[in-house]
C-alpha cells in the first residue's frame, strides 16, 4: 500500500498543479465570470475541485476535522443534493468574494492537508475517493478550457486564451477509409484494475449487426462543403427538433465560425480568431449539427458500442499524452481518435445491472441519464491520463462549446 | 387484388367513421380550442387526418385533382416540410373558420372521392398510402381523446366528455409476479406481412441479460404509496432533470389528481372527476415519475428490446378490441397490457439499417428520434387493431397527458 | 324616479341588446376562442357583462337571490378581487363549456330578473348601478369588436366580420390646420348630472400653456409616408423603448398593414383585407408609433388637458350615433374626432382628489392607474351615447389592436 | 473665461477622482461582473464615464485625436445610437478584458488629454460638454454604488462594501406633521444660469390645488408596520399591475429585507447585514410599495410640481454635502429631504416646450420619456454639488435596487 498511496500522491499533486497551470494565462477578473447558464467561472471550477476532496475525503477521514470555511460547503457544491444546499448554477458568475487569491489559499490548505493524510497509513475507501477526486479534477480542466474559450468569445475584442503556433502549411486531412465491423456478439464495458466511472460499468455484451466506421473524424473542409451547399437552410437534413433548435438560434454555420468580409472562413479559437484550417476535425458541434451531416452526406451516427468495439478493434490511440488548446490535423496514426469528442446516436443511458456508487459520490453519473447523448474518444482538452476505449462523456443534444465533433458510420 | 381493394374501402369507412364517433360528443366549441401548444383542437384532427388522405392519396391518383380549399393544404399540414409551409402547431386553436361544420363537409368529400378511387383499378402504392393514412388516423383517434382530456381539465366546471359508468365495488389487483427472461439473443421487430410503421422495421437481433418485468402494470394504490411516502419531495428518488421539471411545474402529485378535502384522492378522468380507484394502473405519469417510481421501489424501467421480448414470450394481448375512456384494473390474462402505454428507458432510436419511407410521408418518425422515449403497449385510448408487439409510441420525457404508466423491470 | 326607471329600462334593453347583435354574426366557434392574453372571447364579454348585473345588481337588490350557476361568479369576474377568486384571464379562451347557447340562456335569464327588478320601486343605489352596468357593457361592446377582429387578422384565411361596403371614389382627407389654445388656466373633467366614471372626476383647474392642435387625425396617406421614407428603420424618431418595442415585434408597418406583392398596401379590416384608404385617420397605431410619428412630423402628442380644452373650445363632436367597423374619412365638420382614439402623452393618473367608488366597483378604474397612457375622443366602434368630452380611455404603450391614432400638437 | 476654465478644470479633477475613490475598497473581480441587466459592472462604469469625455469632448476639440483604443468607442458606449453600435447592455460583465487595470490607464490618459485641452482656450460648447460629463459621472457615481450593493446581496455571504460605523442609541424619527400648500399658481423646472439637465427645462407654471406633504419620508418603523399588517398579501392596497408584480416576484417585505429566524429584522447595506434601524427612512422600495404604502395610509404619493413647490417653500435641502452610504435618520432641518429619492405620482415626461439638446448628447434624457416614474430629492449616494430642487430622477415603476422611499401627500 505505500507504494500506491505513494503514486496516489504524486498523481495528487501533478493533477493539482494541473489545473493551476490553466488558469496561470488568466487575470482574476477572467477567472470569475460566467458566460452562460452551462459554463462555469475558473475560479469557481478552481474552488469545486477542492470542494470535492475536502467534502469526501478530508471531512470523512481527517480527525478533528474543521472546514476552511463554513460557507464553502454550499457555494461550491455542484449538484450533490446529498450534501445539502447548494448556490444556484446560474450565479456561480456573482460569487465575486472568495476572490481567486482567496481561492488558491484554499487549495493550498487542503492540498497540504490532503498531503499529510496521504503521508499516514491510507485505508482503501480514502484511496478511492482521492483516485474520484482526481478524475473527477480532470473532467474539471476539460471545462476549464471550453468554458473560458466561451467566455472571451462573448468579447467583441476576441482576445486569445494563449498566443497561437506559427502556422505551418496545411497538408491535406489523410482520405477517409470504411472501417468494417462483422455482425456479432462482441463487450463493452471496462474491464480490468484500473480506475473507471460506475457509468462504465458492468461489462457487457451487445449484438451488432454488420457495418462500418470512418477511419477519421470528419473535416473543417468537409463540413464546410455542407454549409456552402446550403445545409443550414434545408430542414430535410435536420431532426425536427434540431431544426427547430437552428431557427431559434439563428445559427447558419458551427459556434466560432465566422464568415470573413472578404471570403472564407475564420474560427475562433483559444489562440484567438483564426484562419479555419481545412484539414483539422470540426468542432464545436452540437448532436443535431452532427446527425444532420451525417444525414446529407449518406450516413449516419455511430452507436457507442460500434464507437468502443471499433476503438479496441483497430486500436485507436485516445490518449495523446497532452493537453493542447486546439484539434489537430493528421493524427492517422491514432485513426484521428482523441482529437474531439465524437457525438454517438447512443441516449446516455445505465447498463445492463448499472449501480451507483454508495453515498452522495453515487450522485456522479446515474442522475444525469436522460435526454443526454454519448459521446466518445477524447479530445484535445482532455488531460493526459484521463482516458479510456471504454469513457463515456455525454452532454444534451444542444450543446456545442465542447470540442465534439464526428465520425461517420453506416450499414454494411 | 379486389379482395384486398373491398377490405380496405371497408376499413376506410370504418376508421373513418371512429374519428366521427369521437367528436359526437362535443360541441363545435369544444372541437376548436387547444388548451396546450402539445395538444392540438379535435377539429384540427378531423381536418388533419383528412388532409392526409387529400394531399398523399387525391392529389397523386385522382385525375384532374382540385382540392376542397386551396388554402387547407398549409392550414392543416402537420409538420411536413416536404408539403410546403404550415400553420404554427401553438396556434392551431386560432382557426374558428373553417368551422365544425365546413370540416366536415371536408372530411365527407374527400371521403367521396376516396370512395371512388378504391372502386377503381387499385395500384399498390395507393392502397400502401391509403392503409398508412388509416394508421395514421387511429393514431389521432387515441391524440383527440387525450387532447380532449386535457382541454375539459382546465376548465374549473370539470366537465365529462362521456357519462361515467356505474362502480362496482373494487377488487384488488392481481398479485405482482416476476416474469424472468434469461440471458441470450433475441429479435424484436415487426415480422411478417401485415403494416406496420418504418419505425418497426428492420427485424433485428439483440443480446438481453438475464432480468425480469412485472406481471403487470403498476397500480393507482401502489403509486399512491409512493406519493404518500414523500415521493414528491425527496430528491434522491429523481433524475436530476426530473426533479428540475417536478420544481418548475410545482406538481406534488400526477396530473390529474386532486387531494380531496376531506381526504383520499379523485382523479379527472373523460368522465369528470371521480374517486381515485385503487386498482386501475396508474396513468398520466411522465418519464421522470415513471422512473422514480421504479427507482423508489428498488427497481428499474424495462428497455423496449425487454418488453417486446416478454410480450412475445408470455403472449402478452395488447390489442382489447375496443377503444375505452379510462384503463380498467385486473387484466390479468393478458398481463394487463393494452390498458396504460408503458415508459421503457429506451431512448427512441432508428433501429439497425432503418431506412424511412421515400418523400413527404417519409418525416413521418425518423426526424422525430431525438429527446423521446419509447413506450410500448398500448392504451385503452387506442382504436382496435392498431397495435403490435413491435409498436413503438414515443413521447418526450415531460408529457403526461397521455394514457402512460409503467411497468417494473429488475436485473437477474 | 318612474320616468328615470322607465328610461333606464328602455335603456337596459337597448344596449343588452346591441351585445347580442355584435355577436350575430359569428359562430360559436368565433365566440369561443382567445387570440392573445389582451383579449377576450366575444363569449366572455357576452357572460361578463351579465356576471356584472348578477353580481352587482342582483344579489345585492333581488330578494332570495340565487345565482344562475353557482361557478359563474368565478368564471366570469375579471378583476375583482374584491368579489373572490377568478379565472386566469389568459385562460379565457379554455372555457368552452358553458358554450354559447348557455351564456345567451344566462343572458335571458338575468335580463329578466332585472326587468322584474327595475319594473318594481327603484332606489338610488340600484339605478346607479344599473347605469355603471351599462357603461361598461358599452365598453365592452367596443372591445368586442376589437377582439374579433384580431382573432380574425390571426388565420391566414383573414375572413371578413361582415360583408364591406362598395367603396366609392376617395375623396383627400380635409387639410390640417393648426388651431390655437392661448396660454391660461382652464379646467377639465366631467361637469354635470349625466353619467361619469370615477376616473374624469373631480373637476379641476389647469394651467396650460400656449399651444396648437391639429385640426383632424393624421391620416393613412400621412402615415404612409413616415413608413416610406424608412420611419420604422431609424431609431433617431422613436422613444428608447419604443424601438426595442419595435425589434421584439420585428414590425415595418402598423399593425394590420401588409405591403402586396404588386406595390401598394392593404389593411386587415372587420370587411377582410381591403386596399388601404388614404384619406382614413390611420389606425391601431400603439403609443410608441404614435410619438415616433408626431417627432418625425416635428410637432408632438397632446396632453389629455390640452386635448379636452380643445375639444369644448371648438365643439368637437365625439359622439357619431353609430357604431361602426372602420373609422371614415373626412369627418370635418366634427375636426375628425370620434372615429379612432386619439393617444395622448399623459400617463394614466388620478385626478387631485380622486375618489374611486365604495366596495368592488370601485376596482373599476383607479387600480390600472400605472404604466398606462390616456386617449381621448372615442372610435368608430364606441357604441352611441357612451362618450363624452372628459372621457378617459387608457391602454399601455404597446397595445395596438383597438381603434388608436393620433392628433398632432405643437407649442405656440 | 481663465476663472471658469480654472474652476472647470478643479471640478473635473475632483470628481474624476471621485470615482476612483468609490472603487477603492473593490477588488478587480467585483468591478467586472453584473448582477442584473438594470445594473452594470463597476468597471463599465469607470470606462463609460471616460468614454463620454473622449467621444464628446477630446474627439471633438483635441487636434489630431486618435482613440485610446478604437474598439472602446463601442464596448462603452451605453444607449448613444447617434455614436454607432454598442455593446449589449445585459452583457457588459462579460468582458473581462479590458482588465480595471487597463480601464484605469483609460482613465489616466484621457484625463491627461482634458488637461492640456483645458488649460488651452476654452470654447465655450467644450465648457459646456466638459460641465455635462461631470454631471454625468456624478450620476454614475451613484450607480456604482447602488449597482454594488446589489452584486454583494447576491452573494450568500452577504459580504461589506465597506466597515459600518458603530450603533449609537438610536433616536426615534421626528414626528411627522403635514405642511400646507394652497391652491394655486407656481412655476418649477430650472432657473437661473447654474447647469440644469434639458428635462429640468423650461420652467414653466403649473396649477396646484390645496394638499399638503409630510414633514419627512416614512420611516422603517412606518413601512414595518404595513408589512406586519400583512400588506403584502392585500390586494386593495396595491395597483393591479403592483398586485401581479409582487406575485411574480414572490416579495413578501422591501429588497434586503430579512427576517430574523429569531424575530425582528435585518437589512443587508453597504456595510453587510444588519439590524434594521426604525428611525431611518425606508429605502429600496419599488414605484408599487410606495404607491401601495401610501393608499394604506389613508394617503397618496405627490406630484412632482407639489414635491418642487413644498421644497422651495419649505427649503428643504436635498444637498448634504458628502456621498454616504446608508440614509440617516433625523435629519428633521432639511425635512428629511436628500436621504433617499421620493417616488412622485408624475409619469416622466416633458416639460411643455421641452427640447431635447443638439446632437449625440440630445440622447441623454428626451428618450426616456415613456413608462417612468420621477423621484426627487436626492439620495445619501448622490454625489455633493450633484442636486438641484428642480432635479428630476426616473426609474421604471419595478426598479427597487435605488436608494428610493417615499413622502406622503394629501389633498387638502
């Protein structure tokens, strides 16, 4: 066990570093305000995270334990009805004291205190708790990005999260291949030792029927031949809902695209307003954007477990070893896995003998399975260590300030 | 063919004398108003429906075709965009002219004229559209009910639509039993040669774990006790989104209920309000207290794969030969389906290789699987003959106002 | 006071009956339905105005009063929460039982009872009430007329109340002239025996300041050329919140007004859609157009005061001895007054020592004195005998669907 | 004109500086965010108020002008269309960048340009701009302060703009007498040459009949008294529109307002929570809870011409000579007056023969004329120098977040 509360602690701290690190390029006032009702301050993501290590571990498993601060305990409680009261979502954005000195104190104070627990002798349960709150802290810095970067989208000034690469010339997106799947009876499901969601959980089987997956995302420029040809416009291509979800936005291209005076595409991005680049994965589509492509271009969604049975079968690399601020072009080595989040047709919904987690952690995935929509792979944002062929991430229908883009699937 | 062609003139009149029979019962009055943007006036229905016919059946086959009204074509269009443009559904109550009378001189027209299309030599894709036309009016057969329901609900007289029948003294439901379903490959989908919707097709197989469902739906008394144990306001029992939903329509109770003052419950049914009977399923549930019902009781809701497999396994009947006003207790031979629809957790989805209808008739369902939920079964709303095992209602996660309930399922 | 009752009888019927012959004919579909939460069916004005007689006259004079049917008092009060609860007035429109064969029964029956009330001694206290009756039953005829005619404009048929009249050659309206008001205290509100609402009393003196006045309404023709010249596009004309008014409401034109393919305009009138008139005042103008128009025109609304001491000074005579469907040209001899309402630049307020009547009449005026604007001079759709020179009618600065123009003024 | 510009340019020092004094105790992250769209981010402030000078005054008189920053022309302008387009007023804490660093070397720049363009010869319409942008920023001085408190009641934690004074023995408030004024002529609106806003022009006359004004506004022990006579929950007291707005809001007391768990009252204020002070006058109350108040009282609200007339006859001051930041009690030698605005009974609106001034800056008031109600006196927020008897403040009829009570009046 020393040896494993040894790696936990150093995973501790290194996750923890983390997250100061993303908000290192930001002043105060970017860390404290929230665009919408979906996205979330930094300072407020800086403060939950904590929040969840000093709620589920320090306070069941430091003796004499005494909070940082009393009020905490509401401001920065997510959704955890089981653990009371909570500020309301919407406002997280008010919350202007603790200000985010306040704030990095009280990380500091509970990673030292976390440290000295961690030093002592560490029953399991405590082991597992702080192996969630890491994963937990690292689902955090994927929205830490997407939030930010929908926040000084709302500038009129644009302003970049960080200055951008030297552009290189683009080479073209590697041409797109049907990878196939036989019909049959294959598992889903995470299996083994390492760490997993309960929503993960059991392994399972399913029966699929003969068909194929894209060996790629699909592109900037292939998106954009949509647009141009007037995809936007024709409600044949869209879900009733999604069409009705356009009009009501008034959206005629993807979030961050902008058309230039002059012609073509620009694309904000967290370096700042940028050329579109055609060969890069789209991103930033909601779930009716991606059926509605996938519709015109003769073919469809995939289900996650075609994504899953595909990924283990061809070996997609989800794991990039890095956390970037934007999707790159050619990772064909990786079949374009891990770059964005890939929209499935799948409603995010239990598995067969699905169990929540004992206590109020157990209110981490089930109560989110309705009217939700799974998507797999990984992407760009998301830290180094977090992923598996077997995650499922999920958002609403109508979300798209996440890097979520899409593969293509159709029958055999 | 003659044969095929006389069954079907048979059955046209038939069905469409049902929608008649239907709004005999009201007035003019009644038949014009929309008490919701979900729900739509009875007269819209009966125009509706025939449209339908007027606009897939006469104006493809009838020589020298010339509408009843030019203007009815976008008045009474639905939802589709492959007809042209349509009035808006939330205002659908707005039309008092046409009225009552004028749709009916419509419906008898087009009813003329179908009439002698049906007489004539009779080409398949005509007797294809005329047999989706009357499945398509049976659906509205069992919405004008509902609607209708609605509508009388928010009038403070709650008037009846029909005189109640006389009470018997109640028995007590059957006994719940648990009906097992072992572990293996299974088909659902519509089979054979008779209609059914695209939404059914193709057959495919499925893997199932070993589960079981209830033998029968769950009753007004076991519902009650859920409610009366402070179901309403705990919570733990509720999708996150379920419980959002439950605090913004500030609902302590299923639709339709009333706490009497001198205590017990009474229940606003098309015969006006009456006793709560403690042995009838319990109706007018939504996805999210359909789930935590089952979850409150330690159980879950079926999958439609689930279901379908038991109906087929235990001979479930589905089908009661007349259409009702209200579910009735104690169907025990036929596991008390065909009385309340029944929510499953299965997000309503394109089945394997789904392909939907070509042209106009074809938005019939693809475009509406998103954000819905499968119910299957059948009501006692719905018209005789209208249902399978493979039938596939779906609703989104917030209506009530249809005839639903649930059935309990459990792992193995 | 036989003669006073005998008159007031001869009166009773004749407006009781003017009710009756503005709903001829519609159906009782056109009667049942609401358009909009401003507005109310023609059924429930018909059902209000007798709830008025019942409830005010009746039960406080007959002896052993019981009441037609007991949920009337609630279904039909509309704001009198002096009288008990009432039914949400955007749910008018739900009420479709009692139908309209019920209402007129109810009307019969309570005009009977006061015919047997008013035929017997007749105190003070009833024949004033029987007076505010029929005043407000006049004002419900007016509004009657408004309501069906917005409720028509909403289906796309656009359907005629009534056959129009043949339209002779259209004459110019009369040119403007500017009459002058010399500087001097003046007074305004109701003198005399005759009839008045709470809200024209007391009499009081003001101070005005020099001044002129149009000698008639702006007409189409005017109007138009503000619509024209880009009025609608430039925010330099229109008060702050008259133009975000304008960008909800997305509207280029009065209400009622549509540009035809082929050039020109049209007006949705109670005689359908006719060309619009050029020498007619324009008409269904909200407070906001109102003034955009009269800066554009360099000159600016009356005040209620300035309007009134000119109204008596040259004998404007608002009283036309007809209700009609559409406000006429070239009322000269009458300085155009009487045929639409003329917005003023008062707000809506107590006169110094106001006094609203005792009990829940009393709720008749002074309640809405808020957030309202004044207008003065009464409409082609006022019935005969209702109006008077010191009369207040008052609507919100958005509403646009009665009978409302303008007058211009100016300072000297 | 040396003296003139001399004193100009001490002025503009001086209050320039103002503003930066009342950001003082704030962080950078309570400047930026806005709680409400009625309110704006401190920051906005701070950057509107410079902007005024650089749009209006440096861009028209500075030789050779180039922005600060060319973006800045749009990001901080507030309502001026005659400017170009602007920012979206429910999103200006939205933008987090520019920081408050940046705003305040905005500010230093631009007060460094007004300098050397001050000490040149001074024009006399630059005069005139320079005066208008101080009265401006004085106006925005208030804001901020109101603006703030807001934001910190949103926060759970309820936290002080600033350390409160210590509790001395409260007194109790001077007894209320009623001051006479007979009927009449008077004039108001501005006189003389010291600067006045348009809205205060011209000053004309006016009738008044006989009434009288409290001797001093209504205390918290006064208002606390309607409040546990269960005003709040009678309707007879309020407006109708006052009735539907208490609802929605579901208030039950004034804004801050609380009650203790252990009886009695706190009120959050600038200094956090604290105990509710009987002797001072009711603030934060909405155009509803004062008329309400007042009808309760046996009373009414007064004219603003009865509010001007009592002030000059009476001489009340409404300049207390230091911005503070809760109103005092006892402050019985001015009447009371400059504590907190009085709501007037008087619709906003212009003064016969007003005109509105040339230009971008005509935009300051004229349009605003519509759905508003005027205050005066003045408010322990305003800024010293700021007011004038003839001061008139508006502010919808909902607006409660202003340091607003109310005075009795009564018709003689």
């Amino acid at each position: 066990m020393v040896a494993l509360a040894n790696a936990l602690t150093e995973a501790y701290f290194r996750v923890r570093q983390a997250s100061l690190a993303l908000a290192a390029p930001l002043s105060a006032e970017d860390c404290c305000v929230q665009s919408m009702a979906d996205a979330s301050p930094v300072k407020w993501h800086l403060a939950h995270t904590t929040w969840f290590f000093e709620t589920f571990v320090l306070e069941a498993f430091e003796p004499g334990f005494v909070p940082f601060h009393p009020a905490f305990r509401e401001l920065f409680n997510s959704y955890y009805h089981g653990v009371g009261s909570r500020h309301p979502r919407a406002q997280r954005g008010l919350i202007t004291r603790p200000g985010l000195t306040q704030v990095l104190d009280y990380r500091a104070q509970v990673d030292a205190r976390l440290q000295a627990l961690l030093a002592g002798p560490c029953a399991q349960r405590l082991c597992t708790l702080v192996e969630l709150g890491l994963q937990h802290e690292q689902q955090h810095q994927e929205l830490m990005l997407t939030d930010i970067k929908h926040l000084l989208s709302c500038n009129p000034l644009l302003p970049a999260y960080a200055p951008g690469p030297q552009r290189a010339v683009e080479s073209p997106p590697a041409d797109m291949r049907w990878l196939p799947l036989v019909a049959g009876l294959c598992e889903i499901g995470h299996a083994g030792a390492g760490f997993a969601f309960d929503n993960e959980l059991p392994r399972h089987r399913v029966y699929l029927g003969a068909c194929a997956l894209a060996s790629r995302p699909v592109s900037n420029a292939e998106y954009q031949a949509f647009v141009e040809a007037g995809g936007y416009a024709q409600s044949a291509h869209w879900l009733a809902e999604g069409w009705d979800w356009l009009q009501a936005q008034g959206r005629t291209a993807p979030l961050y695209w902008q058309r230039r005076p002059q012609g073509g595409w620009a694309e904000f991005s967290l370096y700042g307003l940028q050329d579109l680049q055609s060969a890069q994965p789209v991103t930033h589509l909601s779930y009716y954007e991606a059926d509605a492509y996938a519709r015109w271009a003769g073919a469809r969604l995939p289900t996650e477990a075609e994504w899953e049975c595909a990924a283990v079968q061809f070996a997609w690399a989800t794991e990039t070893g890095v956390q970037r601020l934007h999707p790159r072009a050619g990772a064909e080595d990786s079949m374009g896995a891990g770059e964005v989040w890939e929209w499935t047709q799948s409603s995010y919904a239990p598995y067969p003998g699905f169990r929540p987690a004992e206590g109020a952690v157990g209110e981490y995935n089930g109560k989110f399975m309705v009217n939700q929509y799974v998507l797999r792979g990984g992407s760009c944002a998301s830290p180094p260590g977090h992923l598996r062929p077997s995650y499922r991430n999920f958002f609403p229908a109508g979300a798209c300030w996440q890097f979520a883009g899409l593969r293509l699937a159709r029958d055999a």
